[in-house]
C-alpha cells in the first residue's frame, strides 16, 4: 500500500506558486483549513470537496502540513481529531483536483542575492576534463548562448575563461567557463596553458562544479582532475556534477550506480544533472544556496564594519562603453586585451587562430565602465568552414554589431613588409563599422619591431602612410584616429583608451537645434555658389538622435539636396563641432509647399496657417522623405 507519510518536493527552485494534492483524512478538510495558516508564511486558498471512495469506507481525508525550506515546500504528516488508518484503503483510487490547493511561498531569506551588488557576488568555476558539457552548462546557468558549444571530441573548443552572472532560481553569482583540463599535457602546449590559466583563476572563486561525463562513466583523466583540484583548490568547496544524465534510465539502477562511482573522486555525493535539458537544476540549487549565503553573510558582515562611521558620496556613474577589438588572425587582439587589462587575462601564443570565444571583460577606467570583447580573428566565412571556426567567425561579428567603438588592429611588420596599410579584409571590417554606425579607432600593432637604426626610415614611414592610405580605404569617414602602440611592451595603452573614449564622446554628442541654424546660415553664406538658384533651399537643420549623431535637413519639396550637397554638409559639421572619426547620417525631409509658401497670405491666415504649416513639418507621418 502506498503510505501516506512520504514525503513529496511541491515547489521548484525560484518558482513562487506550486499546486499541491493532497491525500487521506476521516474528518472534513475545510474544518482544519485554519491549521495550514500555522506553518510558515502558507496561503491555502480553493479548498475544494474531497470525496471519493475506499471499498465502503467514507473519504479518508490526511492533512499535511507544508513546510517551507529554502523556497522549496514539502508535506508532512500532521495528526487530526478523529483519523483513524485504515490499511485496507488504497490511496491510488483518490482523485483530487489539481485546483484545489494552491500554496505560495512568502518565507523569509537569509540573503536577496536580487539585490546585491555585482562586484560582491561569489564567483563559481566550472571545471572538469574536455568535452563534458562545461560551456553548455555556462549558457544554462546566464541564459544566453555566449560560450561557443560543439561536440569536437578530438579539438577543445574552449580556450578562454569566460566570464557571466548567474541567474538559478533566485540565485546570483558570478560564474567561469573553463578550458577543458588535462593533466599530462606538454609543457609550453596550448593545453598546458590553458591549465596554468585556470589555476590563477580557480585561487579567486569560492566554489567550484566539478562536471563528469556520465555516459562516458569515471574515466582515469576525471580521477587525474579530481586530484589537481585537491592540490589547487584546498579550501575551494567543490561540488560533483554529473553531466548528460537524462540517457539514463534510472528503472534499471544505472544513475545510482554512477553516484556510487563519483565517490571515487573524494568529493561527496554527486548531482545528476543535464545542462542541455536542464534536469537536475532544482537538486543543484539546494546544493549551491548554503554555500553562496554563508559567503555572502561573512561579506556583507565585513563591508557593514568598514562602512561604520565612514560618510562618502558615490557619484552617478557614466553609461557603460562598448569596446570590440576586432582584425586579421595573429595582429595582437589578445595581447592587446591583457596590456590594457594589466594582467594575462585571455591566452596568447604564437599560433595563428587561437582565440575562438569571443570573451567579454569588465573593467574601470577613468570613473567609467568599459566592457572590452576580445574577437577572433575575422576571417571570410566559406562554405568549407564547419564547427568552430564557423561559429567563431559569427560570433566576432555579432561582437562588432553589439559594441559602441571598434578598435580595428592592425600588424606594423606585414604593413612594413607589403607596402599596404590595409587588406581586403581588414577595408571590409572598417566598411563593416561604418555602415552600422559604429566608432572606428585604427590601432597599428607591433610597433616595437620596426624599431632601431635599420628601421628607422621604415618606422617614420609607416606612421607617415598609414592615416593617408585610411582615409583613401575609407572616404566614407574623414579622420579616423589611427594609434601607433607595442601591445608586448605595454606602450600606447594610455594613448587607446584615451582615443577610444574621445571617440565614444563623439558618438553620442547631441547638438542644440538652435546652434546648428546659426551654423548651417554661416555655412551657407561663406560657400561661393555659382548663382543664387543652385543654392540649397534648407529651411532649418536638426539632430534626430545620436549614437550615431543623424541630422534631418528641412527643404522644401521642390528642393532635393544632391550627393554633392550632402558631402559638403557632412564635412563642414566635422570640421565646425570636430566630430571626426566618425559616421554622420544626413536625412532630407520635405515641407509641404502650402505650409512654405505660408507667408505670402494676410496676417490672419497667416497665423493660422504658419500654425498648420509647423505642425505639419513636425509630425514624421505627414512627411514624405
């Protein structure tokens, strides 16, 4: 017979109403129906009737309690007046409609990881050897398809630690993809690298998931990570994941055989969990909420002492800038990223291609936020290119769409060596930035190595060339900021941030209506047009929007500025407000005649209509541009 005292999970991690039955019972519900209000914050609400039957025995009504624990509700058996057991009843012939007991959850937390600050989060890692599921695991736990997912079994995708906040439930922490790990890699190897990264990074986390692969079942490279964790994470607490559990068919006792191996690893009973389908997150969770509000209670009990007596004012912080390093494979993008990050942040070598994932890195620099992407390297997608290098080339363009100002880099030495400031491919990304609208910075690379007596003339021509020969490439955009830096050498840094944020200004500089009258009549009356009839007829002139700054130019509708108009416009505002570098949008809209030709009538129609004819100008519906 089924027992009525088992226990049973109502609610799931982060959810806020769950329906609950309940079973059993001789005495009538509704009569008990205060007792629900004594555990915890508890709303029972729409208690129907419980009638059924069990052989002749009246309805057999169990009141549970429910009791709340961590955001997760479960039943439990209370004793009734009157309630007798009857072993002969089987509670598999109770019906109960799933509306009839509704309970949500109001209980009380020990921390609002909601409303904490960012930069206090813990910081998980996830950890484990190649091909486990640690990068779909990362997407899981941010809830966006960031980390470049691909079943390569023989190639590591990942090489990069990324970094994301994590949303599990009510839930916030900071959390790291990984590269996979192995420890018999070669010394100086991209594996062995990659290791050394993750160790550095692994001394800064609280916690780390340790995934396996369970279909693979304990392989002895598990067991070789399992003790480079102990060596390198001694007071990390370290949960066991097993990974692509939902092949498992738990009737024939597979997943409890494979939680019996884990134990093998030395690190406590392990979680099944599927990052794909996301089974096991509700068991994840409980595990993981101990250890981050402990965590949390000991730093938020720290600040609250350092804040004692201690008065500041915050000032509002600056919108956050949009940084992409983007260019050709092998010109110093990811040396570039850790010079100005000061610290080895992302993996650099020799090989051409290393970089896959697009990683996205916060950092301050003069009192503003600055979100650096380092790309891979841009590369014309063909249909030969499978797997990850597809994937990469995708990814560094949906970079180059997202960011505010993109920091093309380019390789003094192959510039030196070709006589060519630019390839095609490299003219394609900076025409790529133009028409989306976005800040272009040009960052030549590599200087240091043109550098010395036989290089002397070479270094000066190169400086000399580079910014002429932009400008031919791309004439859509008049001075582009062109930086000469050593990214090995760590010169220039100052200089890129500098240029990048003057650019970023730039981007989003808005300009009063009323200057740019005055400007546009100044303008206007200091060109030399052959007669008075070729003179464009602009009735005023104003910004729209920025980020790109995008004007609209007024004409009358018998009046269209030609290309040539346009080109003069653009320049002349480029050089009067210096907002160089740059792509300005120019839109033409027409004014009705009626509403030009207004001030020919009487003063009395001449209100009413000036009236009707600026309404009309003004309203984006009524223009046909």
């Amino acid at each position: 017979m089924v027992q009525p005292h088992s226990w049973f999970r109502a609610l799931s991690a982060g959810r806020r109403h769950s329906v609950i039955t309940l079973f059993g019972g001789h005495a009538p519900l509704p009569k008990y129906l205060n007792s629900l209000t004594h555990c915890g914050d508890i709303r029972a609400t729409t208690l129907g009737s419980l009638f059924s039957s069990c052989g002749r025995a009246p309805l057999v009504s169990l009141l549970s309690i429910l009791q709340l624990n961590n955001g997760f509700c479960t039943l439990a058996t209370a004793t009734l007046p009157g309630r007798r057991n009857d072993e002969n009843c089987d509670l598999r012939k109770f019906h109960v409609d799933s509306t009839d007991i509704i309970a949500s959850t109001n209980g009380t937390k020990a921390v609002d990881f909601t409303e904490i600050d960012v930069k206090l989060l813990p910081t998980v890692i996830i950890v484990g050897r190649p091909n486990v599921g640690k990068s779909a695991l990362f997407n899981r736990f941010i809830r966006r398809r960031e980390a470049l997912v691909c079943n390569t079994p023989d190639d590591h995708v990942t090489r990069d630690i990324r970094e994301g906040i994590a949303k599990l439930g009510d839930l916030r922490f900071r959390v790291l993809d990984s590269a996979g790990l192995e420890t018999a890699a070669t010394s100086g190897s991209i594996l062995d690298r990659t290791a050394e990264m993750t160790a550095n990074v692994l001394a800064r986390s609280q916690i780390a998931i340790f995934l396996i692969d369970v279909r693979d079942g304990l392989q002895p490279l598990d067991l070789e990570v399992g003790k480079w964790l102990r060596r390198h994470a001694t007071e990390i607490k370290t949960i066991v994941a097993m990974n692509k559990s939902e092949s498992l068919d738990d009737g024939a006792g597979l997943l409890t055989a494979s939680v019996g191996e884990a134990h093998e690893l030395g690190f406590g009973d392990a979680i099944a969990i599927s990052a794909e389908t996301g089974l096991g997150m509700a068991e994840l969770y409980d595990a993981l909420r101990p250890l981050l509000e402990s965590f949390m209670l000991q730093v938020l009990n720290e600040k609250v002492n350092q804040d004692d007596g201690v008065s500041s004012d915050v000032e509002e912080s600056k919108l956050p800038l949009q940084l992409a390093i983007v260019g050709r494979p092998n010109v110093g993008k990811s040396t570039l990223l850790n010079a100005l990050l000061q610290e080895d942040r992302v993996l650099v070598g020799p090989e051409a291609g290393l970089t896959r994932d697009s990683v996205r890195v916060q950092f301050q620099f003069g009192g503003r936020t600055i979100y650096l992407v380092d790309t891979a390297g841009w590369l014309q997608r063909t249909k030969q290119e499978k797997g990850a290098a597809s994937l990469s080339i995708m990814q560094s363009r949906k970079s180059l769409l997202r960011a505010h100002v993109v920091a093309l880099v380019l390789d003094a030495e192959e510039i030196a060596k070709s006589r060519s400031s630019m390839t095609h491919a490299e003219v394609v990304i900076a025409r790529r930035a133009v028409e989306e609208g976005r800040g272009l910075v040009v960052i030549v690379n590599k200087m240091d190595l043109l550098r010395g007596r036989r290089n002397s003339k070479t270094y000066e021509d190169v400086i000399k060339a580079v910014p002429e020969e932009i400008q031919t490439a791309i004439p859509q955009v008049t001075g582009v900021p062109v930086v000469f830096i050593s990214a090995v050498e760590g010169r220039g840094r100052l200089a890129v941030m500098h240029q990048v944020i003057n650019t970023y200004e730039k981007w989003c500089l808005r300009l009063p209506t009323a200057r740019l009258n005055r400007w546009l009549r100044k303008v206007m009356s200091r060109h030399s047009w052959k007669d008075q009839a070729a003179k464009p007829k602009i009735k005023y002139f104003t910004q729209v929007k920025a980020r790109p700054p995008t004007f609209v130019a007024f004409v009358s509708k018998k009046t269209e500025l030609s290309d040539t108009e346009l080109r003069f416009l653009t320049r002349s505002l480029k050089e009067d407000f210096d907002i160089g570098g740059i792509p300005i949008r120019i839109m033409q809209r027409f004014i009705p005649t009626k509403a030009a030709g207004s001030s020919n009538t009487s003063n009395s129609s001449r209100q009413s209509t000036g009236r009707k004819g600026e309404r009309v100008s003004s309203d984006k519906r009524s223009i046909v541009a």
